[in-house]
C-alpha cells in the first residue's frame, strides 16, 4: 500500500500550500502549552492505512478560517468544531459545507463524541455537552473533576473517555459519572480520542501533539492498559506536514465493509496553510446479516406441523444460517447455510395446548451474528377438525351454462369453517372467506369444456384443523352447434360418405 498516495488536486493544493508556507508566526492554532520538552516518541507507521479522503475545511478551503480542531462522522455528515468559538460545522461527504451553527449554551467545543443519537463534546473543563445536531439543542450537561477536550463512546459499555493534554484517561458511565481513570504516560498532548471495538482489541485510539509527531495517532490496548507500538504519522499525508493534531473518529459507516479512522488536522502553524478533515481505511469489517423476518400462523393445533417462511440479506451478500427458537425448549440449531434473500421455509410440531413465543436470528459464514427477530406468538388449541363436506348440486349439465353448487361442512367445536374447493377442470383452487359452522356455501360454476368432472371440497376451521376431501362427479355431456342441413344431407345419402358418417357417429354428433 502506498501511504502517501494522495487524491487528484487535493495533493496539489497541498504541494501549493508547502511551497508557500514559511513558519512564522500563529493566528488560531490550539497546542499544547504544556508539551514536555525533550520527549520524542518513536513513530513507526505501518500499512495499510489507506488514505480515502481529505478535505480543505481551514483558511483556504470551506469555512474560510483556521482554527478547526474538533471533528465527528455520524454516518452521514462529517463535522467540525472551531474551538475559540461556538461554531459548529457540518460537510457531506465530498467535504463541501453545508451548514454552520451554534447550540445555545455551548462553547468552545473541542473533539466530539457521537452515540448513534447525540453528540458530546467538551471545552477543555469539567463539563461533557449532550448535544442534539439534528436539533441543535442541548440536551444534558455532565459536570465532574474531569477535563474533556478529547473524547470517545464505547458503543459496547456505554461510556465515555474524556482526556485533555496529559491529563489522565477518565471513563464516564453515560451519566458523566466517573467509573475510572488511567494514565496514557507516553503522550501528553492528547487532543483527540476515538474507541475501536476491534475483536483483537478493543482498542483507544490517540490522536496526540507530543513534540516530534505533532499529528501522530497511537493504539491504546484497553485490556492491557498500555499503547501497542501501533501509530500513524497523519503529517505524511495531510497537509503542509507541519500539522497539529485535532480531533478523531471512528466509524463502520463511512464505507460499507470498511472500519474508518478520521479527524482533524489543525494546519494553521504558519501562514497560508489550512485545516484538514481526513479519513483513512483502518481495516475491512464483515457486518451480520439484518435480523431476519419471520412469518407464519398465530394459531395451530396440537399435533400438526405448522410452518414458517424465514427471510434476510446479508451486506456483502454473504450466504446466511438461521436459528430459530419454538418457544417451547426446542430450536433448529443452525441449519443453512442459504442465499442471502433467499426465503427459507421451515416446520415444527407443538404437542400441547399453550401460547409459544418463536423467534429466529441470522449468522453469515463468517459467524457475524443478527439480533433477535420480532417474537410470534403462536397459540396451540387442541380442537377437531369440521366433517367432510357435503356437495350437491346439478351433476349432469352443458358446458358453458352456470350451475349452482352447495357446501356443508360443520365443526364438531362449531369454529367457523372455510372451504377449499377444486372444480376438477384445471382453474385454480382458493380457501373460501370463514363462515358458520354448519351454513350452506353455495357457489356458481360454468364448465366450458365438454366432460366428466371430479369437484372436491375440504375444509378447515380457524385452527387449521383440516377435513378428508369430499367429491361430488359431474358430467357435462354435449352442448355443440352443428350443421344440421349437412347432417340431414348425410342421413339422406347414407351410402355416399360412409366412412363420414361413421365417424360422425362416433362423435355422438347426430
Ligand atoms: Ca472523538
Ligand atoms: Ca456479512
Ligand atoms: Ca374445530
């Protein structure tokens, strides 16, 4: 991988914005005043971090000014904060602005934190803002003996670390509570934090200014407490390579199948230069498949199986297993594997009279696991099935006149019944809206075709509880328009076409 392959003119604005630069001077630039001197971390960068983006958010680029530091992705905006105001900033994905604003009560908002739902952030104080983009409200306000200029959420505990130079790490519980702290040591100048549920982890991410990697992120181990030796000089890529670090995220979002890492570079150390919103590819992630439906009766009886149709897709259309719970101590295991959206029927069996609550999930291949289904509740009667129908009506008829036929069929329970009725001459067969037990069902029928018929009925009650096939044989002889002065001809000269009329005969013609 080549770190420093760099996208179209963005690379050439920033050859521009080196070749202009002279280091003299700060306007906006937010360092760490309290860097210690001497210390020079050792940097190793490692592939592949490939660099997907960078955007001018600075001086020379969308806001028009220096002084960006804070930065967040929700999943579909990026956003930036200026730290020596209360400016909110708001880009799609190409990086173009779309929006600036304030949230009453808030200010000097440093990295951001994002929930799924809000926004955290702080001013470099004992306070976190639970703040509502989408509102731009304020909802809540944690205060503590803790300092949040950098911050993550641990979308897996529900907390917070808050840091601030080389301040302790402090973790929140989603109160603002503080449940515990430790000590990064290595780096002081930590400015941006972003959590990493990675299986090998979970990690910290540190997007820190110490001396010597100004805009460096480094691999906390959060199991072992101690960095990894894993980090990334974001200079290489970024900027005039003279940046400051700023905020940092990390998001499953930004790219189907890909776990990113961004933030913001503060660029604005000397005069020209500019701010920078990167993003790189940190590594390929599999996502489950989506929780699975699941559809099927409500109510059954004892003793027959009653089936349901199971249906998902997976993200990177990988093939799916299902699990599904009975409700009654019994499941499927993991029976697959299918096709991602490929409906998959499957069947079970309750013995006894109760309400079942079923349930299924989903695996792909690579054992990423779905939530939870909706719950069926699924109630088991026991009840008898209605009588064989009863069917009677005209048996010998014309084809293409209409006839009238009566069902009958009662349920011992006196449930309502429906009827499933095959005419025998090939049209298609359908379950009959419910009716009372009992009640006469008559239907009208026109067979067009000439011929001997089987109608067959059976029915059911509202338990599913089915009955044997009742039959009733028809026969629709002749109904043709012939030629009569032609037949009349034949009859009169019986000897002329004998063969004709033999046949003529056989036809039942005449
Ligand atoms: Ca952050
Ligand atoms: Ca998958
Ligand atoms: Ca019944």
């Amino acid at each position: 991988m080549n770190r420093k392959k760099i996208v179209g003119s963005i690379f050439v604005c920033m050859l521009m914005c080196v070749t202009v630069s002279t280091v003299t001077g700060t306007s906006n630039i937010e360092k760490n005043p309290n860097i210690i001197p001497n210390q020079e971390p050792n940097v190793t960068n490692f592939a592949p971090w490939t660099l997907l983006a960078v955007h001018d958010i600075g001086a020379t680029g969308e806001t028009g000014l220096n002084g960006n530091a804070g930065a967040e992705f929700d999943g579909t905006y990026h956003y930036s904060t200026r730290w020596a105001s209360n400016l909110i900033h708001q880009y799609d994905n190409a990086g173009n602005l779309l929006d600036e604003f304030s949230i009453p009560g808030v200010t000097g908002l440093r990295d951001l934190a994002w929930d799924g739902q809000y926004m955290y952030g702080g001013a470099a104080a004992g306070q976190v803002f639970k703040m509502d983009f989408a509102n731009k409200q304020l909802v809540d306000t944690f205060s503590g003996a803790f300092q949040s200029r950098a911050i993550a959420y641990n979308h897996d505990t529900d907390e917070f670390y808050v840091s601030n130079w080389g301040d302790p790490v402090w973790v929140l519980d989603n109160t603002g509570a503080i449940v515990n702290q430790f000590n990064l040591v290595t780096t002081t100048s930590t400015y941006g934090l972003a959590y990493d549920p990675d299986p090998n982890g979970p990690y910290l991410w540190v997007f820190d200014q110490t001396t010597g990697a100004t805009s460096t992120i480094y691999q906390w181990d959060l199991t072992a407490g101690a960095f990894t030796g894993t980090t990334y000089d974001v200079n290489a890529d970024v900027g005039s390579g003279i940046g400051i670090a700023g905020g940092l995220w990390l998001s499953p979002d930004y790219q189907q199948g890909l776990m990113c890492i961004g933030g913001c570079v503060q660029d604005s150390s000397a005069p020209g230069v500019t701010d920078y919103l990167f993003v790189y590819e940190l590594y390929t992630t599999n996502s489950p498949p989506e929780i699975p439906t699941i559809d099927g009766p409500t109510i059954g009886i004892a003793g027959v199986e009653i089936e349901y149709t199971l249906e998902t897709t997976d993200p990177e259309d990988e093939d799916v297993y299902y699990y599904v719970e009975w409700g009654d101590g019994d499941n499927t295991g993991w029976i697959g594997p299918y096709a991602s959206g490929e409906e998959v029927t499957v069947g079970h069996t309750w013995t006894s009279p109760d309400d079942y609550e079923i349930r299924a999930k989903a695996k792909d291949i690579n054992d990423a696991e779905s939530d939870w289904s909706d719950v069926i509740v699924l109630t088991i009667v026991v009840t008898d099935p209605p009588s064989v129908p009863d069917i009677s009506g005209t048996e010998q008829g014309k084809p293409g006149e209409s006839y009238s036929y009566y069902f009958t069929s009662t349920d011992p329970d006196g449930d309502d019944v429906s009827y499933f009725i095959d005419w025998g001459d090939g049209s298609v067969p359908d379950w009959t809206p419910y009716r009372t037990s009992g009640a006469l069902l008559k239907e009208n029928h026109e067979f067009s075709e000439q011929g001997n018929f089987t109608i067959k009925a059976k029915a059911k009650d509202i338990y599913n509880a089915e009955s044997d096939w009742g039959e009733l044989e028809v026969t629709m002889p002749r109904n043709r328009v012939v030629n009569r002065p032609f037949l009349q001809f034949l009859e009169n000269h019986p000897n002329m076409f004998p063969l004709l009329q033999r046949l003529i005969q056989r036809l039942g013609l005449q």
